[in-house]
C-alpha cells in the first residue's frame, strides 16, 4: 500500500472515529447536566403543571382545604 492511500485511510478512520467518540461526549455531558440541574427541573416543571405555590402565614383547616380541592376539580370536570 502506498503512503498516500494509507494516510486516506488514517484520515477517514480518525473522521469517523471522531464523530462517534463526539456523539458519545455530547450524551454524557447532556446527562451529566440534568443530574446537576434535577432540581432546578423538577421544581420548573412542577410550576409548569401547577402554578407557584406561595406560602402563607396563616394555616387552612383540613374542611376547608377538602372544599377548595372539591371546588377546583368541579370547574376542572365542566371544561
């Protein structure tokens, strides 16, 4: 084999050997990213499904907490 077609072969095996090594390098750090960032996720999508959640000073009775689910999921079950 002469020089020039084995360096066309090196070259292709180091293309092709790059975007698989490349590929394999833009999954771990995708996953890497969402295990550092979970939380931040979770809690953007729990707002995403919810609403904010806003604490209050006062504390709600159970009763009244019971009629305010039944009242939201009534409004939710005519639409």
């Amino acid at each position: 084999m002469n020089a020039k077609k084995l360096r066309n072969l090196i070259f292709s095996l180091h293309r092709y050997l790059g975007l698989f090594v490349g590929l394999i390098l833009i999954v771990v750090g995708l996953t890497g990213s969402l295990l550092v960032f979970q939380h931040e996720i979770d809690q953007w999508a729990i707002e995403q499904q919810f609403g904010r959640v806003i604490p209050q000073q006062e504390r709600v009775s159970l009763g009244v907490g019971i009629n305010n689910v039944k009242k939201s999921l009534r409004r939710s079950t005519r639409i």
